[in-house]
C-alpha cells in the first residue's frame, strides 16, 4: 500500500498507524502524528488503520532555547 510519510511516499503492508511507525524507525521514540491532517494520540495509534494515500504527518519535540 502507497502512504506518504512527511511528503515522501512509502510502500508498506496495510497496517495500523502504530505498527507503521515502528516498521519505519520511530518505534518508541516521543512523537506527534498526524493522519490526513488530523492529531492522532499515541493511545489511538493501534486502532487506526491506514488506507491507501494516507498521509502521515510525524513530528519529533525539539529542545533548546
């Protein structure tokens, strides 16, 4: 199935949002995310399923001041 992570297509097996994440390196690691413009909590991520097109937005929290 065809997504678009940050604006760059994928390719993966159809899968919830969490299990995405992880098959592409963010497993674990403090997140936002969004699906086709919408926040997703972390509590929702394995009940989402993904559908062909879908885009996910990703954001990591930056430090610094």
């Amino acid at each position: 199935m065809r997504i678009f992570v940050n604006g760059d297509q994928r390719e993966i097996e159809p899968e919830s949002l969490a299990v995405a994440l992880s098959a592409l390196g963010y497993g674990g690691k403090k997140i936002a995310t969004a699906v086709n413009g919408r926040f997703v909590a972390a509590a929702a991520r394995p009940a989402l399923k993904l559908a062909e097109g879908d885009k996910i937005e990703v954001v990591a929290p930056m430090q610094g001041g």
